[in-house]
C-alpha cells in the first residue's frame, strides 16, 4: 500500500508539472489553430533564468517566500521572451499558410537552443535546493518541495481557469478562438489578445521550469534531450487531454505522470518514457479529439 501511495503522489508530483507546461501548447493551439514547438525551449529558459537569478541574488537555499520570488522573477522573463517571439516570429505570419508558421516554430525553437548553448555551455549546473524537509502521509514520506512545486502547478492552474472564464480578458480569449475575424468585429482586440495568450503560456512554461528545477536540483543546458522529451511529453499531454481544451491539458498531464510512475514502478524505468508515446497512440486510435477534446467537422 505505501508504495502505492508513493507512486500516486509521485505520478500527480511529476503530472501537475507536464500539465502546467502543457496548457501554453493548448492555449496557443486554442486560439492559432498551430503547435508552437518553441514552448518547450521556453520552459527550459524558465530553469535557467531561475539559476541566474538565484545566483545574482544569492539564493541557492531559498526559503518559500524567495522561492516565490524567484518563481515571479522566471515567469516576467519567460512571459517577456514569449512576446518577443510572437512579435518577431509569430505575427508578421499571421496570414501565412499554417505550413509557413509551423516551420518557424521548429526554426525559433532550433535558434533558441542554440543561443542557449553560447550563453550557458553544456555543463551541469546545480539548482537552487529549499530545505530538505519531509512530511509523512499514510506511512509515505514526502519531501516538502514536491508539495510545495504541486501546490504551485495548481494554483497557477487554477488561477488560468479563473483568467479565462472569469474575466473580460477571457471572454476576449474564447472569442478570438472561436473566429478571429468575427471577434475584431465585435470590438475584441484580437493581436493584443494573441500577445497575451503568448505571455501567459510561455509565464506558465517559466513557472515549470523553476519547479522542475527545484525538485530534481540539476539542470542541463537548454538543449539537452531532458527538456526536449519533458516538452515533448508535455504536449502528448495536451493531445491526450484534449488539445485546445484547458480541463483537458491538466487531465491529460496528471494521467500521464500517474502512468509514467506507476509503469517504472511495478513494470520497469525501462518503459518510463515510452509509455507516454503508447497512450498517445491509444487516444489517437481510440479518441483522436482527446478525452475532454469535441469532435470539430470541417465543410469542404
């Protein structure tokens, strides 16, 4: 029963961390109908950005509050290096083919990678590390910087749940996805909206970063294939949940962590990553709108 348990938490650990990656993919998918493969290049920024903050600020042992602090600092940059990208990269295409938008997608996420590389090298780099504490439930013991990193996820998934359907600047959202041509007429700033779809995913994907930082205490340069699969893995999480769908990215990741642990568990580490691949082929087979996803027909 306690490794049960262990593996759950652990699952819904590592799940809330691909979801709250995973919903810039939807977002920006919801609303420009294309996969922004540079997300996953934005995420692991957010790691780096967090190092270089921690380091200039001396806060290798942060306490909770300048966790926090650091989690702002990472989300303002990423959130910054989004709307860079959409206005160099991203608009000027606006009424492009989608095939010309998706090839710069895999060009700025190839540019990032590299710039990546010239900035910060290819050497191991040693995370900020909070406190080794630990709490025990159900005879398992947890370390306090997974609850701390899956208490963050969800508020900050929660909070993008309230932005969207709460509030003016969601409604705004929800029109644009619907019809950008219909929702200028009726007065919604579409680019701006665009903007702040960009800003809000990549923020999300610096907020990942950080968290997965501080709860494995390594990172590697942002072009190590550890990003790229934790992108990667992150998007068959909004597949799976439903892509364009937010419920449906937080699902999608929470049962993708849950079967990754529970297949290294019982199974073998061997086919922790596959697995995330064979339940994206499942849902494509079986529901290829994803769970919470709606079969959309096209007229021709």
């Amino acid at each position: 029963m306690a490794d049960f348990l262990t593996f759950l938490f652990k699952g819904i650990s590592v799940g809330s961390l691909y979801a709250l990656i995973a919903l810039g993919y939807t977002m920006v998918y919801g609303i420009l109908q294309f996969i922004n493969f540079a997300h996953s290049d934005v995420f692991a920024l957010g790691a780096f950005f967090s190092w270089r903050f921690a380091v200039a600020y001396h806060l290798m042992h942060p306490t909770p509050i300048q966790a926090a602090g650091l989690l702002l600092l990472s989300m303002a940059a990423c959130a910054l290096t989004g709307l860079l990208i959409e206005w160099l990269a991203y608009r000027p295409l606006r009424q492009a083919p989608r095939l010309n938008v998706l090839i710069t997608a895999i060009g700025v996420s190839l540019f990032l990678e590299n710039a990546g590389q010239l900035v910060w090298g290819k050497s191991v780099v040693q995370f900020p590390t909070m406190t080794e504490h630990s709490i025990v439930l159900g005879g398992v013991h947890i370390r306090l910087v997974e609850v701390v990193a899956v208490g963050a996820a969800f508020a900050l998934m929660l909070g993008l749940q309230w932005l969207v359907y709460r509030t003016k600047i969601g409604r705004g959202m929800r029109a644009v996805s619907v019809d950008h041509n219909i929702a200028g007429l009726m007065g919604v700033p579409v680019d701006q909206i665009i903007s702040l779809t960009f800003v809000i995913g990549s923020a999300l994907a610096g907020a990942g970063g950080l968290l997965v930082g501080l709860t494995y205490g390594q990172i590697k340069q942002p072009a190590d294939a550890s990003w790229i699969i934790y992108g990667l893995k992150a998007f068959v999480a909004a597949v799976i949940g439903g892509i364009g769908n937010l419920p449906g990215a937080m699902l999608g990741g929470l049962l993708l962590g849950i079967a990754e642990q529970f297949v290294a568990g019982y199974v073998s580490t061997t086919f922790r990553d596959a697995i995330a691949f064979a339940l994206l082929i499942v849902i494509l087979l079986v529901r290829p709108s994803g769970i919470l996803g709606k079969n959309v027909v096209e007229k021709v």
